[in-house]
C-alpha cells in the first residue's frame, strides 16, 4: 500500500487537510473546526495520531486528537487552565510537542498567556509544568504583536531530560530536568526595540521562532531583527544574517539531515510593512550554517504583499527535499527540489497559522 504524504494546515478557520501519493498533485480535505483558529496542528510519529490546538470563541481552546487521519476528531481531557485566582489564563494553544519515545503517553502544549503543559496519559487529563511562569524573568516576558504565547517547545533528540521553549517576549529558555526548572539562554541575542546599551538583557528578547539542527547542540534562531545561530545548545548564540535583505522574519526552518542547511523567508520590519522586501517572496537557504545565503524564487510571486508566520514554514518529516509554508493572505506553497522551485499547492485558503506534515502510515 502507497504511503500518502499529508500537509496540515492551521488557519484562521479551521484545519485543512492535504493529500498526495507523489508530493506533486494534491487534494484537498476538510476543513475541520471551520468556526476556530488553529495555531498548531501535528502528527505524532509514535503513534501516528493528529494532534490539533483549536482555540474556539465559544469553548475556549481545546486540543483535539485524531486516530485516523482527520476522519473524525475528539477533545482531549481537562485540566487545560491556570488556577481560578492566576492573574492570567490561558487564551490559545499555541505549540504542541510529543514527548520522548520512551514516554508514549506524553505530550506537552505551550500556551498563551505563556505556559507549559503536559499529559502524561496520552491527553486524558493536563497539568501546568509550573518552572517556566515561576522563573525569576517571568516579569520580563510581556506580549509581542502575536500575543503573550510559548510558541515553540522542542525536545533536545540525544538527552531526554533536555528541553527548550521560546516565548514572546521573553527568549529562549533550556530546561536540563524534564522541564522541572528552566535557565534562560539568550547571550548574543540583540532587542533592538531596547533603548540603545540595554539591548542585550539575561531575558526579554522578542524569540519569534528557533528550530533545532541535525547536529547536537546546534539550533538556528529567527529573532525580532536577527538570525542567529547556537553551536552550544544555546549557551551562546552568533548572528549570521549578513547578506540577507532584512534580518527580520518569523520562520526559521532546518534541513532535516544536513545539519550547515537551513532555511528563512525575510520580511520588512516594523517600519517595512512586514511583507517580503520589494514586494517579492523568496525564501533564502544557508548551506554553510549561515556563512551565507541564497535567494529562492522560482515559481514564488511578486508583488506580494503579504507575509509568513513562525508557524507556517515546515519541511517534510520524511522526504528531505521537500517544504511547504503557507502566507496569511492564504497560499500554500511547496518544494520537493530544496527550495530552488516552488508549486502552488492551493490559494485563497483562510489566513494561515501553521503548517506541518503527516504521514498515512507513521
């Protein structure tokens, strides 16, 4: 039996599902939870389930799991909330994340306000992991122009133990105990929007997304003004976006295999209307860990005046040619070249939030 390659796609209303045998024609399923946005949306590859944050008006965010494929959905169990009298609440879901192998029952959701989650019994019932809001630079962590969100949380590959998040506006934090206490990681990392000899503090950097390298220890970062590149699992970061025409963006994604190649897709800054510069969508690959970059725009419009969430710039989990991202004025496009041409997969999509993909047989 063909193994199906698979696009989620979280948008604005709802999920949508796309399917195809050669990575070339696809079709389109759903949309699922049309009247809510979706921020996250994942296939585990421990059990092949789907995993969706659908974040409601009426019934507030709840995350939703799927057995087969999309067919139907279910809502996980409670516990999804801080305590009645916590100053904050939690709002959306903003990130999900499966635990370790050896752990099949867990699962861990980055929330806005900015929190961590995690299910031990496969989405039964969920419990806050209280060391990142109790975190002495918790004071410094207000909302960026997305809102107060834990966007990204990732599982070092080597060390079950290790850990690492990044929030708006608060950076990048390494946990070195399953996530029980965390240390915040930002040396190197610039906040421009500071006042001019306070724009490198312990924390309050505006992390907009970081994704981590086929080589341990190595992860690449998309600051707000700034690419940047850790060799020390975040110990200490180098900015490597010289030759780019912004170092703004949101996205930053990494070759699945070859650890010096990486991926972004600039946008105008505060004051470049946060739509690609000039007007022309091109994503640039590094294939020398940042020494320099190529643009990519075969196929990719111009005069595109739109933009690229931190979310919505994916590669494929199996096939290492191949990426996909999608832009809030509702493209989808992808790549099964490396980036060097793109393919419209659909257009006129609602406003999109993540794009990630699933295979029929995990």
């Amino acid at each position: 039996m063909a193994t199906d390659a698979i696009i989620l796609v979280g948008t604005a209303k709802g999920l949508f599902r796309f399917r195809s045998q050669d990575r070339h024609s696809w079709q389109q399923e759903g949309p699922d939870f049309p009247e809510a946005p979706v921020y996250s949306a994942i296939q585990d590859p421990r059990s092949g389930m789907l995993w969706a944050g659908v974040n409601s008006i009426f019934y507030g965010p709840l995350i939703h799991r799927s057995h087969d494929l999309g067919a139907s959905w279910e809502p996980s169990g409670e516990g999804l909330a801080y305590s009645k009298d916590d100053p904050e609440e939690v709002t959306r879901v903003w990130s999900l994340l499966p635990g370790p192998i050896t752990e099949p029952s867990v699962l861990y959701a980055g929330v806005e306000a900015s929190g961590l989650f995690r299910t031990e019994d496969g989405g039964a019932s969920w419990h806050e992991m209280p060391g990142a809001r109790s975190h002495a630079t918790h004071d410094l962590w207000g909302p960026g122009f997305g809102g107060k969100c834990m966007h990204t949380v990732a599982q070092d590959p080597l060390l079950a133990e290790r850990m690492y998040f990044a929030c708006s506006t608060g950076g990048f934090y390494r946990s070195d105990d399953r996530a029980a206490t965390w240390s915040a990681k930002n040396q190197g990392i610039r906040a421009d929007f500071l006042p001019e000899g306070q724009q490198h503090p312990v924390a309050g950097q505006c992390v907009h997304k970081f994704t981590l390298s086929a080589k341990p220890g190595r992860m690449y970062l998309q600051n707000h003004g700034g690419v940047y590149r850790s060799d020390d699992s975040g110990d200490s970061w180098i900015d490597i976006g010289h030759g780019l025409p912004s170092d703004f963006g949101f996205p930053i994604v990494a070759h699945i295999n070859r650890p010096d190649t990486a991926y972004i897709i600039p946008l105008g800054g505060d004051s470049g209307g946060r739509w690609p510069p000039e007007a022309v969508l091109s994503v640039y690959r590094t294939d020398d860990a940042g020494g320099s970059w190529k643009p990519l725009r075969r196929g990719l419009p111009v005069n595109a005046f739109t933009g690229v969430l931190r979310d919505a710039f994916r590669a494929d989990s199996v096939d290492p040619d191949s990426l996909y991202f999608g832009t809030t004025s509702g493209s989808l496009f992808a790549s099964t070249d490396q980036g060097e041409s793109w393919q419209e997969v659909s257009s006129h999509l609602p406003r999109i939030h993540c794009v990630s993909t699933a295979t029929s047989q995990a």
